[in-house]
C-alpha cells in the first residue's frame, strides 16, 4: 500500500508550518519524518511554496540554530527531531529557547500500533527502542509552554497553529507536537490551517502609567533594572529614550540574557544592583525576572515597579520581585507612555543624580581603561589576559555591526563588560546549560547573514558543544562564523566552587582537584581543519591582534574561522 501524492499528513504538516510563516524547518532526521521529505519533494517538484529545510545531524543544533535565529526574528519557526530520544538529546536546548523567550514549534513522534494495525507497517525499532510511557509530549510539558499529541491528522494543521499561537504570544517560547508516525501517514483531506498573524498587544491603562509617572516624579535617587528589555521589538530604542527623557540610570545584572541598553551611553550603570540596594528610592524593573540574589535580598527602602507583560514567568520555579505597583501590558508601549509623560521634574534632584551618574560612569570608563593598559604590559610569557581578548574583539568589530553570541561562563562579565556593545541585537547570552553556543550563533547568522557573527566561550564549554555536527552545518549552509575560545585548560566554574565550599579541604591540602582539569585535551582550533575553516592558536599577547585580523578576515570571505586563545586566568 502506498499514498496518495499530496494527501497525507506529512503535506499536512508542511501545509501548517507554511501558513504559520516559518521561515525553516530545523530538522534533525528521525525515520518518522519521511512523509514531510516527500511532501517537500513535491513541492519543491512542482514550485509550491514551502519553508526552507535545514537537514542538521544532531538535535542540539536544530534546536539552538532555531534559537538564534529567532532571537533576531521574533517568529515561530519549526523544529523536527526524532522520536522520544531524540527530543530527550535536544531538551537542553528546548529549555534554553524556553528561558530565552523564544518562540518555536518542536515536534517528535511515537508509534501507536506497533505494527499490529494493518497499513503501513512504522518498524520494529519502535516497538523495541523509541517507545516512553506516556508518550514523548508527556517528557516535553516540563521545559515547553504547552506540549500535547497531534491525535488526528485532519485537526493536525489546526494543531501546528495553535502551537505557533502559543508559542509566540507572551511569553514567547517552544511549545511541542507529539504527531504519530500513523497520524503523519494516514490520508489527508486537504484542509489547510489559516495563516498565523502577530499576536495583539496588550496595554496598561493611562490611569495606571500616571500613577508610576508620578512616583518617579518624586524619587530622588531611581534606578532602572532591566534583563530583557532589548529583546524585545523596538524595546533597546524604547529603554533609552525612557532612560534619557528621565534621566535614570539602568543597571544590567549578570542575568542580562541580550544587550538592553548601550554599554557606551552615560546612563549605564553597570552590572551590579548592590549598590543601589541601600540608596534607591525607586527600582523600575523592566522586564527583569530574577533582580536579587539571593532572592530575598530585599532593598532597604525602595518602592519597586515591575513594568512587564507577563511579570510572574510561569516557567521560573522560585521568583521573588517585591513588587509595590505592576504595569502590566506590551513593554515598550509602557516605556513610551512613560517618556511621554517626562514632564514637571524637579531640576534640583535631577541635576544631583545626573551628577552622581556622571561620576559613576567616570569611574566605570576610567577603571576600564586602567584594566585594558595592565592586560597590554602583561608579561611575554604564556597566556593572554582575557581582558585584552574582549578588548581587541571590540577593537576589531567596530564600525562592522557585528553580534556577539556569548557562551563563556568564568569570563562572561569581562567580555561583556569590555566588548561594550551598543546597539540593538548585538550581544546574546546563551540561556541554559552549556553547549549549545555554537548552534545558537549559526541561527544568529541565519538570521543576519550580513553581519559579522563572533561566538565567544571557554574550552569548557567547547567540550560540551556538538562540535563535529555545528561545523558541517556552518559549511554545508554557507554560514561563516568566528569562534574565539578563551582557553585556561581548566573547568574554572567548578574549580571555583571546589575553593569556595572547602578552603581548607582535603583538595587544598593535597592538589587533588578533580572534575576540573582540561589539560589533557589537544589544542582545540585544530577540530575545525577538516572542515577547511581557518584556524589560529594564540599563546602570547603578540600573537593575538593579528590571528584575530586573520580570522575576521577570513570570515568575511565566506570561511568560519576558529581562533584557540591559551588565556591567563
């Protein structure tokens, strides 16, 4: 028994993701995915529209390339993996498009007959191997927004809408389709899924955008706490001009997961709300999910205002905001509410804080420039100072555009700090756990092709990456990166911990510091040579400007470009 041409659900599923506006299916091959390969095939025979396929050979970079690329493009696009292990394997990277707030459509499958159903017969592997209790949506509800089973292949299409409905509207993430490999074969009636449109927005009332004016009218010493403002369409333009119109000062803690506000820009206060935990009068919390830590470091005196769309994030298990008054709507329509409402401040206090960030930002340049002149006089021998890696990389990006994806973990406030991005969507930290960098970058520059895309991270995370699998899919699609590796041979987070909990522990006394050491591994530029990328392996201070030349050289010819960078700490 064979199909129909056209009628079956894998059409159904190409059908829906076409009327959802995905640009690309990200698909890491599973056997079950053979229905949407021939729906493809006749599409593309017969020039009928459909989304651009991807054919990646490991789950984690379909997952984090769907991640990158929807940071820059804010849509839902569709992920392909294969069956209950291969949703298990990119899970990781489900769960960082989760914290990141991207949306997207992932999809496995299971069996429901088991070749005891006559018609098609789906395989003995998924009898024997691929088959979970529950089901695969039932492993996906923990780390998804919404997860279920596609029952049907004529609510299919609906299906695939609704997830891309939920998945966009805030906030934004991954939700996931269980669709049988019976449901992908069964015959299809050819009824097609509308189009998805944007989501509406939602706004505060002008009565409650008064009353929050009103208080920062009378704060004398406000501040501004944002982590994901520049996430958001328009928001790092929106943030600055309410910022500016205010004259307040915005804080990125380390939990910043993009680029908020211009490091550049007098009114940034850096990374650190401790300071301002005991002077504050008034804490805006822009799009801020997690400001104190510990979470019950509560300020002193304060009031705080949470302005976001979804304040309490239903995927954080413990969030503590000490919120006095909520400004629940579209966040950057509240921030141009508020800067439109800039009017009647008291001079003298704005003049006193505008001051008093004047020195700060004084201090912060100043301190900067001092940490970049010592790295520089660092001595010949082995090693750079990581500060003058990140301050050579912004040397070398400036005037380009260029977007940093950073997976760094030990040196992640040094590169942020010292890179001082500017603009909008030009750094993103990677969300989750470690290993996904490589991936995420490319969807970066799937997204942004015209733009230098420059990933940094540690060799740690290097060993965590799918290495083998990101290479040939930055090759087999044409999308030329540079990886900067910020070596120090150890796994420095853990060593750290180790130090922390036991300073006079058995390690210290002995040496014995296990689950730590990375000496053993070659240099890490040379896994990329088989793939004809260019390579450079930096060892002295000397060395690293003009590898770093190379490199971005290179990549702006069209090859990916791995420079290993032995780092002194």
């Amino acid at each position: 028994m064979t199909n129909t041409p056209g009628t079956d659900g894998g059409d159904a599923v190409v059908s829906a993701f076409d009327a959802a506006g995905a640009d690309y299916l990200f698909c890491s091959s599973g056997s079950e995915w053979a229905p949407v390969w021939e729906a493809l095939a006749r599409r593309h025979r017969d020039g009928a529209p459909a989304p651009r396929y991807l054919d990646l050979t490991h789950e984690t970079v379909a997952v984090g390339m769907a991640t990158g690329y929807g940071l820059l493009r804010r849509r839902p696009q569709g992920v392909l993996l294969h069956a209950a292990p291969g949703l298990l394997q990119g899970s990781m990277a489900v769960h960082g498009a989760l914290l990141a707030g991207v949306p997207m459509v992932v999809a496995s499958s299971e069996s429901t007959t088991y070749g005891d159903a006559p018609g098609h017969d789906p395989g003995g592997q998924w009898y024997r191997n691929l088959s979970i209790v529950g089901g695969p949506h039932g492993i996906a509800q923990p780390f998804t927004k919404w997860s279920t089973e596609a029952a049907s292949v004529h609510t299919l299409p609906a299906m695939i809408t609704r997830a891309a409905e939920l998945a966009w509207r805030a906030p934004a993430g991954p939700a996931y389709l269980n669709i049988p490999l019976e449901i992908l074969l069964e015959e299809w009636d050819g009824r097609e899924a509308k189009p998805v449109v944007q989501p509406g927005s939602t706004h505060s009332s002008p009565e409650e955008v008064d009353l929050v004016a009103q208080l920062i009218r009378e704060a004398a010493n406000p501040v501004i706490v944002t982590e994901t403002a520049g996430r958001e369409a328009g928001g790092f333009e929106a943030l600055v001009a309410f910022a500016e119109a205010w004259h307040i000062p915005v804080v990125e803690p380390d939990s910043a997961v993009c680029g908020n506000f211009p490091r550049t820009h007098p009114l940034h206060a850096g990374s650190d709300i401790g300071p301002w935990l005991d002077t504050a009068d008034l804490i805006l919390l822009v799009n801020c999910r997690a400001p104190f830590y510990p979470p019950s470091r509560r300020p002193s005196k304060a009031r705080i205002v949470v302005i976001d769309e979804v304040p309490q994030r239903p995927h954080v298990v413990y969030q503590v905001l000490f919120a006095d008054t909520y400004l629940v709507g579209n966040t950057v329509n509240t921030l141009r509410q508020l800067t439109r409402r800039a009017t009647g401040l008291e001079e003298t206090a704005v003049a006193e804080r505008r001051a008093a960030q004047h020195h700060r930002y004084s201090e912060e340049t100043g301190a900067l420039a001092r940490a970049e002149i010592k790295a520089c006089e660092a001595p010949g021998s082995p090693g750079v100072d990581p500060v003058l890696v990140a301050a050579t990389l912004r040397k070398l990006l400036d005037g380009r555009d260029g977007v940093v994806v950073d997976e760094t973990i030990t040196h992640s406030r040094v590169v942020r700090r010292h890179l001082r991005t500017d603009r909008p969507d030009s750094y993103f930290y990677v969300q989750g756990g470690l290993g996904q960098g490589i991936a995420v970058a490319l969807g970066v520059k799937l997204a942004a092709r015209e733009r230098p895309v420059v990933l940094t991270f540690g060799d740690g995370a290097f060993t965590y990456n799918p290495v083998i699998p990101s290479y040939d899919a930055a090759k087999a699609y044409e999308l030329p990166l540079l990886i900067v590796v910020f070596n120090n041979r150890v796994y420095k987070s853990m060593n750290l911990n180790h130090r922390r909990f036991y300073p006079d522990g058995a390690a210290a006394e002995t040496g014995e510091w296990l689950g730590t050491d990375l000496r053993r591994l070659p240099r890490l530029a040379a896994f990329a040579e088989p793939f004809g990328m260019h390579t450079e392996t930096v060892d002295t201070a000397d060395e690293l400007a003009p590898a770093l030349q190379r490199a971005l050289k290179a990549m702006t010819e069209g090859t990916t470009a791995v420079v290993d960078v032995l780092v002194t700490r």
